[in-house]
C-alpha cells in the first residue's frame, strides 16, 4: 500500500470494540444531524450519479458513499459525483468528522465505521469469506446516529447491507432499497427488501425526493429528541391512550407495560414516514388506517435474533448446562426447553443444533422438547417454516450448514428435520401465565430490556414457578 493511502495499515487502530452491554438495546442519540450511509456494489455507479443529481445541496444530512471497490484502482467517484453536485465530494480520510451537506467516498481496500462523527477506516477484512462493507458501515451508522440514521442500497450483486439495514430499522432510523425497474443488478437491494425492514423502495430520483422531505421533519431536525411520552399509563382523553387503546383492541396487548423510550423511539419513527407532525394526527391515522396498526405492533416488537448470537453463551450450554440438565434423566423423561420470545426462530434452532452435538457422543440420548413462543404472529409463522436466506446464516459454520440445513434450489436453506421436529411453535404473551411446567430450562434473550419493572418482575416470579 502507497504511502498516500487513507486507510491505517493496523485495524485495530480504527474499528471500535463493541460495548459489553446489550447489544441490540435500543440506541440512545442526541445526534445533532442525520447522516445518510449509500451502499452499492455493481451498477453503483449510475444509481450513486443519479441519486446526488437530484438531491438539494441544503438537506442539513451527511452522505456516506460505500462502494465495493477493486482494492487495486483508484477509484474515481470523487470525480464524478462531483460534476452533478454542488456539494463537497471528499474520498475519506481515517478520522474524518462528518459535516452536513456534505458527500464522503469510501476509499479502496477499505471497511468504514462512524463512532461520534467521526469516520474510522481499517483495511478490509472477510467476514464468513466475504467482504462486507455496507454492514460494517450501517452497523455503526445505527450506533452513532440512531434515528437519525438513514441507509440506502443500491444496485449490487451480492447481499451485503441487508443485516446493517435491519441495524439501522430496530435503531429508529430510515431504510432505502431500489426498485427492481432501475437497479441494474438487483441482488443487494432485494436482498435488503427481504429482510421486511426496507421502509421506501424508490428509484434514485425517487430516493432523493423522500430524502429531501425527511430532511424537512421535525424529529430529523431537532438537535434533542422531541419527548411525545409524558407519562405511562397515559391520561384519559391524550392521543397516546388512543393508539394504545386501538393497539389492544386490535392485537389483544397491553402497550402500557412497555418502557417508554422504547415506544417513543417507534412511535416516533412511524410518525416520520407518514410526515405527520403531532401525536394526535399519528392517532387520527391509525384510526382510519387498521393495516397501520399492525405495522405499528409488529414494529414495537422490534424482532431481533440471529443464528448462535454470542457465540460463547452456547459454548457455556454445551459444556457446563446441558450435562447439569441431562444428568441422571431417565431414558424416557424429556429434557424440556422454553425460548421465551423465540422471534423468528434462530435461537430455537441453534439450541436445537447444539443439543444434537452434546448428545452426538453419548449413549443414552432423552426425548428432546423445545417449546417456542412469540407475541408476534408473523415470527411464529416465519420460525415454523424454518427457511432462512444467506443473509441470515452469518453465524452458521460450513459444517452445521451441511449436517443441520438442506440447500435450497432456489437459493436460501431449510432446517433439517432432525432438528425441527423436537421443536414447537406457539403464540404466546409473556404478561399472561406460562403455557408450560416442569421445564429443565427458559431461555429469553434481549427481551426484558424492554419491558417496565414491574412486568419484569411478574414475568421472572413465572419463569420461577415452572422450571422443574
């Protein structure tokens, strides 16, 4: 590497450490500006020109252009950007702080992160054999900017950015993808679309235009978050009572026992993409508009979860958990597993996975019984069908791929029915009593975070009351 390269020769130097604290705990920001983060890969081009054609130079945002590039080129989209706008065009520099109205490249042979405005490169490293910078990217971007953070996937072959798209969604910010009619590979976007965490899919132009009007909402501008929640439960006759109230109707549950940071963060996101001003125009809106209470619903449950998340947590299971439970079962007395919260079912599964190979080597193996439920009725449907796509296997080794998942024809993978059919589904509330007993463990995960005190404390007494 050149002794002019941007890019630091140590990556430690650059990429922050991830905080031992939960880590998809809602994001915390006081941002004072939105910063928008571009991903594209093949076809890029065109869709990054025509995407800063478009856009007024004075939406007070930053845009972030992350590129796949050859780690060999230099590479020329300073340039070009900018001869179609007015803004500055800068290839990034390690260190870099972010402005508004302002245009930053990714250079080459780079991966990027933002970490308090301030743009941090490192040489470009595999993640799972691939290169992922939009991920990387987006990821950070959620951390540092919340919902102020706004991602947009363009054209491009591959998948990356659909998991730093899902980042950017549970951290209240905005998410982009192209419509199929203009991106010139649709891969990357599609990719993203499939993730049901895109909010707009526009073309560029398109693109532009929904950014200039976000650029325009109050909760975007504000340097400090606008406080829509004065108080839980809210008071007769406040439009908060009404969404909670049309919320219960509809879904059957109780919103009220919810922290409120966490509400105020959803609410306030789907107040955005519907650039409406007030609570009391959100709640006229979902009155006259039922599909949107649904969203709302799906969106406070905020379905996080991902294959062996916390790798070591499973290790712990297998060499310290799993020999507690099975130890002395008689050979028909079923080990019993409550997930608690299962979302979309990756965590059932790799608990399953991981049962199969403490058992692997054993003579005696008991009846297994995972009992999974979720609040949310699409996640118990997406866990039962047990396909998940490339995206969602990132934390799924090549040999746990080839024993435990079938490849599909179509793309995507199956889990296979040694694992699936000791697993069961159920809709379930926590708040109400447990569906189970007798149970050798519950397992509920980034869960309680985001319930009040005081349901936290029933749902723990529960969870007492039916572990055998």
């Amino acid at each position: 590497m050149s002794a002019e390269s941007p890019v630091p020769k140590e990556p430690s130097d650059s990429l922050p450490v991830k905080p031992d604290s939960e880590p998809n705990q809602p994001s915390q920001t006081d941002a004072p500006f939105p910063v928008v983060g571009i991903a594209a890969s093949a076809g890029g081009l065109e869709a990054f020109t025509e995407l800063m054609r478009h856009l007024p130079t004075d939406t007070g945002m930053a845009f972030v252009l992350i590129q796949h590039l050859s780690p060999d080129h230099e590479s020329l989209l300073p340039e070009i950007l900018g001869r179609v706008t007015t803004m500055s065009v800068r290839q990034v520099q390690d260190q870099m702080r972010v402005e508004p109205n302002a245009v930053y490249v990714i250079p080459p042979n780079a991966q990027m992160t933002l970490v308090d405005g301030i743009l941090r490169l490192a040489l470009r490293q595999k993640s799972d054999g691939k290169y992922l910078p939009a991920d990387i990217f987006f990821e950070s971007l959620a951390t540092d900017r919340g919902n102020k953070a706004i991602a947009v996937v363009l054209s491009g072959m591959d998948g990356d950015g659909a998991e730093g798209v899902k980042a950017v969604k549970i951290a209240g910010g905005v998410t982009f993808a192209e419509c199929d009619a203009t991106a010139q590979f649709n891969s990357m976007p599609n990719t993203a679309i499939a993730t049901g965490k895109v909010d707009f899919v526009l073309p560029p132009q398109g693109i532009a235009t929904e950014l200039s009007n976000l650029s325009r909402n109050p909760f975007l501008g504000q340097s400090e978050p606008l406080q829509i929640i004065q108080e839980l439960p809210p008071k007769l006759g406040d439009p908060l009572n009404r969404i909670f109230s049309l919320l219960r109707t509809t879904t059957g549950v109780d919103f009220t026992q919810y922290k409120p940071a966490s509400l105020e963060r959803r609410i306030q996101r789907r107040m955005l993409l519907y650039k409406l001003d007030s609570l009391a125009a959100y709640a006229q809106y979902l009155q006259t508009h039922g599909d949107e209470i649904q969203a709302l619903y799906e969106e406070i449950l905020i379905h996080v979860t991902s294959f062996f998340r916390d790798p070591h947590v499973f290790e712990k299971l297998k060499t310290q958990i799993f020999p507690m439970i099975s130890q002395n079962k008689a050979r028909d007395v079923p080990l019993r597993i409550w997930v608690a919260g299962c979302s979309t079912g990756e965590e059932v599964y790799s608990l399953g996975i991981c049962l199969l190979e403490f058992f692997s080597d054993r003579a005696t193996v008991p009846p297994i019984q995972i009992f999974a439920t979720d609040i949310s009725e699409t996640a118990i449907s997406k866990a039962r069908s047990g396909f998940y796509l490339e995206s969602q296997m990132a934390g799924v080794s090549p040999e746990r791929k080839s024993r435990f998942f079938v490849t599909q024809a179509g793309g995507g993978y199956q889990i296979s029915s040694t694992v699936r059919e000791f697993c069961v589904f159920a809709h379930h509330n926590l708040g109400d009593d447990p569906p189970f007993s007798n149970l050798d463990l519950i397992s509920c995960r980034n869960l309680l975070i985001y319930l009040s005190d005081r349901l936290q404390e029933r749902i723990m007494a529960l969870f007492h009351g039916v572990v055998a």
